[in-house]
C-alpha cells in the first residue's frame, strides 16, 4: 500500500511543471559550454582554497579575489539563473510534499482506528 502510493507519488512529481522545468535547465546547463567552464573554475578553487584552510593558511588574496570573481561570472549567466530559479521551485514543490506527508503522518498517528487499504 505505502509503496504504490509512494510510485503514484514519484509518477505526479515526475509529471509536475517544476520538475519539467528543472529537468529542461539542468539540461541546458550541461549544454553551455560557458557555465561549464565557470563551473569547473570554482571548484578548481574552491578545492585550493579549502587546502589552504586545511593547513591552517591564509589563502592568497588573488585566489579568493579570482574565486569571487568567477563565481559572479556565473551567477550572471542566464543559463545559470535559470537552473537556479527552476531549483528553487522545485524544492518548495518538495517542501509543500514533505509538509503533506508529515501532517497526514501525525493524522494517522493520532488515529485510533487502523486503516491500510
């Protein structure tokens, strides 16, 4: 019983606008070549940096004014914006989804008569 409802679950969201939309800007995103490359660059550094905090470093100006700089670079990319907003919607999507589940839980909690069909 939990399990179908849980497939026909899975079966709506997959059928949502916002998991379409998430779906067409993540596709998108691995298409653009620009973002990829922007992407690539900050975990490049963001790894460097993380070593350098590792060894108890100050990290050098220059690579946490290049990090900032790229990482501008591809938050103004309208692919990236997209990818963003369309997470976003998704996410609360799922937010609105656990918070169902999690009242119909206390619901059947709180009831005393057990049902499973």
């Amino acid at each position: 019983m939990i399990d179908d409802k849980a497939q026909e679950l899975g079966r709506l969201l997959g059928q949502s606008e916002e998991y379409k939309a998430l779906r067409r800007a993540s596709e998108r995103l691995r298409e653009d070549g620009e973002c990829q490359r922007y992407l690539g660059e900050i975990e490049r550094l963001a790894a460097e940096l993380e070593r350098a905090a590792q060894q108890g470093l100050e990290p050098p100006k220059e690579l946490v004014e290049q990090y900032d700089t790229t990482l501008q670079s591809v938050q103004s990319n309208p692919v990236y914006q997209q990818m963003v907003a369309a997470q976003a919607n998704f996410e609360k999507l799922m937010a609105k989804v656990n918070e169902r589940i999690f009242d119909g839980m206390k619901k059947g909690s709180a009831s005393p008569i057990i049902t499973l069909g």
